[in-house]
C-alpha cells in the first residue's frame, strides 16, 4: 500500500470514529414536539394563579424524591438512579420544551429512566396545574417555544 494510501485509509478510519463518538449522544436527545395527542396542547392553567400553588403542593408530594425540594434534581431517593433526575430548575430543560411537551412527559412518563407515567395518578388539571408551576421556576422564559 502506498503512503497516501495509508493516509487516506488513517484518514477514513479517524471519520468514522468521530461519527461514531457523535452518534449515540444525537439520538438520546429530547424528541422536542410531544407524538399523536398531545401535540400542539395548550395549557388551560397557564394564566391561573392558583395552579402555581396547587402544582407546588403536587410536586412536593409527587416529585421531589428524585427531583429534590428545590427541583434540581437532587432529591432523597436520586443517588443511583441513571440517568440522574431532570434539574427542573437550573437547566434548560423547561425552558427549552413546550408545555405540550411538558404535560406530555408527566402524564407518559419517560422511558430508559425513573420517571413515571402520572396518567393513572394525577387528574389532567393537577398535571397542567404541575406544568405551571414548573414554569413558574422560570419566570424569565415564561413565553411558549415554538412547537
């Protein structure tokens, strides 16, 4: 083989590396807009004071064993759990997703993690009353991503 043979098989094999190093972070990310019927939803609670306190109440009976007192993530019952609970606070992950996609995620759950499906447990109303209270940790990006 030739030396610029070499070097472009050298050069080849680096490149699929790469893809392949790449590859497997590309497809564990958030599906950003929620599949079938929860697609394009709007919160009904959005603009209910109320659900901010009522979703308070819900999280810290609900979720703050994995997500913790201040929704960051670092709850009583988080230590081992892989991936690690969402930081609902100090991350984009609220500000980044619809709340489509947000009531979407709670009332499905999210598989490959320790995050239930709250379907069968809290009422519509009490998972968008949750939704708005996860906005309210964020009153800076209040406004509604694209879908």
């Amino acid at each position: 083989m030739t030396p610029r043979a070499i070097v472009l098989v050298l050069a080849l094999a680096a490149g699929g590396l790469v893809l392949w190093r790449i590859a497997p972070a590309t497809t564990t990310r958030v599906q950003a807009e929620p599949p079938g019927p929860y697609a394009g939803r709007a919160n009904p609670r959005s603009a209910d004071a109320s659900a901010v306190t009522a979703g308070a109440a819900l999280f810290q009976e609900n979720c703050t064993s994995c997500h913790g007192d201040h929704a960051d993530g670092h709850g009583v019952a988080a230590s081992g759990l892989t991936p690690p609970p969402a930081d609902l606070r100090g991350s984009t992950v609220v500000p980044e997703h619809s709340d489509a996609y947000l009531f979407y995620r709670l009332s499905e759950g999210k598989a490959g993690t320790a995050m239930p499906a709250f379907r069968g447990t809290l009422d519509e109303q009490e998972r968008w009353a949750l939704v708005t209270y996860l906005r309210s940790l964020h009153p800076s990006s209040s406004h509604q991503p694209a879908p």
